[in-house]
C-alpha cells in the first residue's frame, strides 16, 4: 500500500517505546527516512494491518496475529517474528495460505539454547537442585552423581538449535543421536539423522531426551505416555521446544512413578505458567519461564538480524531465514 | 616387617566391612593369599602401624595418619591414599621426611570433576539457582542469562584434573588461561601456562575464576581479599580445590558487597560443613559437599586402581603416581 515516493510501512507488534513495560527493538531508529514505523498493541493490530507493509511481530509471545489475520482488505506483503518457533503464526491458516512471506529469528538463539540445554542435562546428572534443597536445609549429605561422559543423548530436532545442543553435548563427551522429519546418512556433522517416524526405537536407548523440535501438527504432543513408556527407567527429559509438544499429565505421572529419573521444562503449554498450576512442584521437575536463549544482548541480536532483512526487503533482494510454510520452520540448506 | 614367606601386611584405614556405616574397598577380596589385610580405625591406626607393610588411606578425609604416624617403630613403605589430594599426609613432618612412598588417586576424579565444574559454571551462568527459588515460589519470571561462549576463565591447577576443566570449557567455547607453578610456553594443549607468580595479573580478565590446585604451603589461602579485589566486578569463582585455598571471609565479603557476581564451594576448610557456619546462606553462593569427582562406580574406580599399583609394589616394579612429597602432587610427565 506504500505510494511510489513514500517510505513503506512498517508495522511493529509490541515494544512500544511510550508503553510501559515494553521493550523496544533496539536502534529501530536506524530506518528512520526509509520507513514509516508504526507501533501497535494487541487491540490496534487489526485496524492497523490492511495499511501495512510488513510488520515485525516483536511481542513474539503474542497471539494477536493469529486472531487480527482474519478479515477484509488487504495484509502486509512480509511478517517477521523475533522467535525461532513460527507456530503461533501458522496457527492462522489464512496466514498460511497467503502469499505473505513468513521470516524468523533463526540462528540467533541457537549458542544460548545449546549452552542452556548443556547445563541442564550437567544439572540434572550432578543433582545440583539436590544440594541446594539441601544448602536450604543446612544439611551436609554426600552423594554420588553421574558422569555424563559415554551417556547417551537423543535431540528431537535436526534444525540449527538441535544441531548445536547436539554439538555442545558432544564436546563434553555425550553420543547424540539427532532426530529429525526425515532420515539422512550424509549429515555433515552427526552423520546419520534419524527419521521421527523411528524415535520409540531410538527412546529405549537414551540417557537424555531433549526435545528442540519445531512444534507442527507432526510434532505436537509427541512427548506422550507412549513415549515416556519407551524411555529407560531412570532417564532424564529436557524441552527447550514448545509447550504443546509435551503431553504434560503424561510427563508429570512419569516423574511420579519414578519412571523418569528427572525432567527439565523451559517451556509450557500456557505461558507465563500460572500460580496454581501442578508443575511447580512435581518432585524431579525443574521449571524455568521460557528463558533458554535469552542472553544478554539477545533484543540487540534480534533487532539486528530485522533490519538486516529490512535492507534485503527494500531493495528488492531475497529475504533470509524464508519459513516454508508447509514444514513449519526455514528449512535448513544443508539438508537439501 | 613381613616375613620371606608369609604375604605383606596391608593395613586399610576405614572401609571395614565389619563396621556400621563403613563402604569398604570393593573387591579388595582379590588380594587373598597376597597381603594379610587388616581394617584398623581412627583409633587402632597407631598401634597397628609398627607392624604394617602397606596403609591404604581408604578413609582419605581422615586426619589419623597425621596423628598416628609420629611414634617409635617401624612404619609402612609405601602409603596408598584413596584421593588426590594428599594435603592431610603431607601435614605430617614425620611422613615427608621419611623414605616412605606415597601414591594417589591421580587420573579417577579428571573427568567427573571437570563435568561438575562445568555444571557450576553453567548454573551460575543461566541463573539456575535463581529458578528454582523462582519454582519455590510459583513466580514466573523471566531474566537475561550469559552465554559463556566467549567468555574468559582462569583455572589455577594445571594438574589433570585442571587441564580436564581447562578442556571442557574449552569445548564449551570458553577462553581458558592456565595457571600452574611456573610458567611454560610449550604446553601441548594449552600452549602456554601461567605461573601462579602472574595471577593478580589475569586475574582482571577473568569472567570465571576456578580453582583446582594443589593445596600446598604455596596455595593455601591464596584467594583472599587482595585475590578477589583484582577480579573484575560481577565475575564468579568455584573452588573445586580444597577449602584452604580459600580466605573464606574474604570470599563472603566480596559477595556480600556484590564485587563478585557468585561463587560455587565444593570444598571447605571445615568438612562437613557445621550446621552453624554462615557458609549455607550467604547470597549468591552455592554450597555441595564435597563431591564433584564422586561420580557412581567412583569407589570401584579406587579400589581398581590401588589393585594395579598393589601388584606392581608386590612385584617389585615401580609405583604408579609417586607422590613427590616436595611439590605436594604427582609431578605431570608431561610438563616436565
């Protein structure tokens, strides 16, 4: 909808800088004089979008899109989402079947999520929510802890986040099997990627499971009792993907039976996980808010690789990390 | 003091199979027909030493040796401590001066203990300790974390088990300085090691400081104030070392006036750790007792490797990981 002359119009969903508790996007003043940037909340995104060009989705925890999509006129030619995860988006089906370019924050989050997921399966092994139940309690109690060295580690999925937690657990010693949609033999780094059709054979022979799937039909709720079930009595489970790829009753009756030796959630299927949810205390269940990538600098980051795109997008050249749609995330290069 | 015919006598301290509470060495049934094996306590240590050929310090947090070695009559020929410190032998004047050989637990506790230290460095990097008070308390709080790729870490200890976690943060990404007795330029791994002569000087570049030395006469209490002042504001220790290492005060200063962003204790000058030390609730610190080499199978892995040097001192051949009782640690071969 922009006029020849006139700067496009860029959308901004969250980060207002005159709303209070946002988060702006950092140094979005660089686009000044090449596009007109316009900040919108969850109420005014509808009214706004039919005059839109593209719109950056910087509240990427909102569902705003998925419910303002809908309707007459006409919708912004690109959407850019400052997550990984693009599922909220594809929620919408007439998104999907737009011609609206989709591209997301890929490669951004994959070093702090791998570092993050490392030092969950290193927290789990040496019991270390043990000694500090215990430093609480003033009590001095030994124990024996696992070696992670020579366990054996499954990741759930074969995109860049996945590779680079099984990067980061191999270099401490950790054999990872990678899991993804398809099998492949001539993966440049793990060899062999699993097909997800095959995890229940793969599940028997795991230490760890860590799920870092992208969450689509395909993927939702895959972490089921079923899966649990195939799991080793005493393995660990660790979701640094989304929430709804868990069956979450099905994770808590695991811990609970002392089925799993213990689990790690980063995410939920309703976030912020409210006060009086079970989670919180399911013995063996360690909960943190949705937290896995965000390292210092991380907005910076984000806002970087957004307006880097921006360029591309304004002068007409093709966009980076272009989601398929279809599959549900950018499919990766190297796996083509 | 054994006879041409008969086999030596090895004397254990603590382990005793016969004794509530006791874990005894496994398998130490092996050596039937080759030593006469006797469990001796804290206090039967002395009066059975005249008569022994072999101690095997199986209770190596005991300070009997130190006590009960001083005293008229023969002493044992060779001492096997079940650590690798050797800190509470080398306590004794008597011992050190003696032609006695001692031998430790050096290459069992490399691994586990670079994987703990990790861990510590990980957790305090992504805040765990902070989430799980969070989980306590059913808040949902999202916070930034450091991504440690990148980061600098100084580990004093260019042993095996400091190289181990000089290694393993290096997989992590981490820069890795070490610090060792005395310089050397031709470190086959870590290229150059720092004499511990230049530590106030690195130690402004560190993000972690991790301690893994010795404790001899040259290290004890050489993290204190002046130590800890010359870290950079918010940057974390772990001492993983022995707890003398450590000016505990100094340390509680430095956390308590927020200089530093954290620290991790593995190891205490007093262990365990009383029930009143202020040690358990100084913010910022995290507290374990003293087992980051403990990792399952641990005690097998002991009692294996004081069976091989067994059979070379049976034999006649020569000892593995020979004390030297000047230095205070098995003298690395290849740092020689």
């Amino acid at each position: 909808m922009s006029e020849n002359t006139d700067p496009p119009r860029l959308l901004v969903l969250g980060g207002d800088p005159d709303a209070p508790g946002d988060v702006p996007p950092p140094d979005l003043d660089r686009l000044a004089g090449r596009a007109r940037v316009r900040y919108v909340d969850e109420k005014s995104l509808a009214d706004s979008l039919p005059t839109a060009d593209a719109l950056l989705v910087w509240d990427f925890a909102s569902d705003a899109v998925r419910h303002a999509w809908p309707g007459p006129g006409p919708r912004p030619g690109w959407v850019h989402t400052a997550s990984a995860g693009v599922d909220r988006l594809l929620a919408c089906p007439e998104l999907v079947a737009s011609d609206t370019v989709i591209t997301n924050a890929r490669g951004i989050f994959d070093q702090p999520i791998a570092e993050y997921t490392a030092g969950l399966v290193l927290a789990l092994a040496k019991d270390f929510h043990g000694s500090w139940e215990l430093q609480r309690q003033r009590r001095w109690r030994h124990r024996e802890t696992v070696r992670i060295s020579g366990t054996h580690a499954i990741v759930v999925g074969s995109g860049p986040i996945g590779r680079a937690i099984g990067r980061t657990l191999l270099a401490l010693g950790v054999e990872v099997e990678l899991v993804g949609r398809r099998e492949r033999d001539d993966d440049p780094e793990f060899e062999k990627v699993h097909a997800a059709d095959s995890l229940h054979d793969l599940l028997p022979t795991a230490d760890w499971v860590v799920c870092a799937a992208p969450l689509t039909p395909r993927t939702a709720g895959m972490f089921d009792a079923a899966a649990f079930s195939r799991m080793r009595r005493g393995a660990r489970f660790v979701n640094v993907g989304r929430g709804a790829h868990v069956v979450q009753e099905d994770l808590v009756r695991a811990l609970l039976s002392r089925h799993l030796g213990g689990a790690a959630l980063d995410v939920f299927a309703d976030e912020p996980l409210p006060a009086d949810s079970p989670l919180w205390d399911v013995p063996g269940l360690l909960v943190s808010p949705h937290m896995s990538g965000d390292t210092v600098g991380w907005r910076d980051d984000l806002a970087r690789q957004f307006r880097e795109n921006f360029d591309r997008w304004a002068a007409g050249e093709p966009l980076l990390n272009v989601v398929d749609k279809q599959l549900g995330y950018v499919p990766d290069r190297s796996a083509r």
